[in-house]
C-alpha cells in the first residue's frame, strides 16, 4: 500500500481565526493507494478485474478536532464546487466508472458481508470516517438529492450536495486522520476532487468552514506537489443550537 500526502495551504486570517481553538487546524488531504484483483459479480465470480483502489483522509493538527462534514455548494458567497471523478493514468481525461459491488451502498460496507463477496471491501462510497472493517453500521448522512452518479461516473462542476456527520464520536469522526471516501478505479487510472468541509476544532462550540480542497491522486513531480491539495479561505464558523 502506498501512502501519499498533500500539503495544505492556509493564510495569514486563517491562523487568526483559529487560534483561539488551541491553534487548531485542517493541514490537508492524504490518500492511500492499493491494487486489487477482484472477480466481478462475486460471490461466484465472473471473471477477474484489476482495480486501485485510493483512500482519501482530510487531516487535522489535534486528536479532539472532528470532521462533521463534506459538502459542495456553488450558490453559496463565495461558492466551492463539488467534482469527484476517475480519471485516465494521465489525467487527460475520463477514467471509466468507479468500481461499486452489488451489496454496497452510499455509505461504510457491512464487513459481516465480505465472507460471502470479498470485493465488497473495496466498495467505492463516501464516509465520514467509517472504513472498511469497522464494526456496526456507519452513521454517515447524506443530503437531499444525494446523486448516485457520484459512485459510477463520478460527479463535475458546480455539483450542490453534502455527506455529514454532526455527532462527535472519537476514533471515528474526531481525529487527525479521518477518512473522507473510498475510490477504485481500473487498475493503473487515477481520482481527483475539489470540495469544502466543516470542522469542529478542539473545545470549540461552532464549525469551520474551508473552501475549495482539493486532491489529485496522480502525483508529479516533487517541485510540483505544493500545488495540491491546496485549502481555499477558511470561512467563519456556524453557531450551532
């Protein structure tokens, strides 16, 4: 398994505004990458399939911060868009469909089932911090309208839609390393995404907003690796009841 990391990039107002949460902070997007050979239509098998499959983690600087949401609204002042999408080995274009298993879902797989469909674990699908393995069923919501072309073709554009989580549960959506999406794709082909998230920072009261995230799965060359994964203006922090 490969493990690589994104940089992050905040300005001078962000340290600002998130000093008085213990210096809290979101320091980017990591993913891991892994090949698999699956069969396809399993259990039974129909045939053997190479896929790669990338996990994504959005990290943070304190054990106590939580990842409570990811979510796309170009409407918003200012808007961040919402893309995931498989792309080629070069990212010149399209990558084919996401790999998905009969028994999976929008959410965490059910591990109980990965005797009977050993694929399932690599399922492509959306979490806030449910990985394949975990016990009980993962809590992750999803908005209205949540589009299922998110896990075939992968979503563009100004995509308006969210996943979350607003229960602070640690190990699972509270942490440094949280996860944020599974992805496979044919073997050798690649996944990229902008989005926002919201977080609350250790011993805070209320979000944070963070805009235009971004990650790309194909890596260049080092000099270039600054360039990714960069956080666009993180906004001010919603008041919860």
């Amino acid at each position: 398994m490969k493990v690589k990391t994104l940089s992050a990039l905040a300005g001078v107002a962000t340290a600002m505004i998130l000093s008085s949460a213990a210096n809290a902070a979101f320091t980017g997007i990591s993913f891991t990458s892994a090949p698999h050979a699956v069969l396809v239509g399993d259990p039974g098998g129909g045939g053997a399939q190479l896929i790669t499959t990338y996990q994504i983690f959005a990290n943070f600087d304190n054990a106590g911060d939580t990842l409570t949401s990811v979510y796309g609204n170009p409407a918003a002042t200012p808007g961040t868009p919402l893309s995931i999408e498989p792309r080629n080995a070069l990212d010149t274009g399209p990558g084919g469909s996401f790999f998905n298993n009969s028994f999976g879902g929008n959410s965490g797989p059910n591990a109980a089932l990965f005797g009977v469909s050993p694929s399932l674990a690599w399922d492509t699908y959306v979490s806030i911090g449910f990985e394949p393995g975990d016990a009980g069923s993962d809590p992750t919501q999803f908005s209205p309208g949540f589009p299922a072309a998110l896990f075939t073709t992968g979503v563009t554009g100004n995509t308006n839609m969210s996943w979350f989580n607003p229960v602070i549960t640690a190990g699972l959506n509270q942490g440094t390393h949280i996860l944020i999406g599974q992805f496979s794709v044919a073997a050798g082909n690649n996944v990229r995404g902008t989005f926002g998230l919201t977080f609350r920072p250790s011993g805070a009261t209320a979000d944070t907003f963070v805009q235009n995230v971004t990650f790309n799965t194909l890596i260049p060359a080092p000099g270039a690796l600054a360039l990714l994964g960069l956080a666009g203006v993180v906004g001010s922090r919603r008041r919860r009841a």
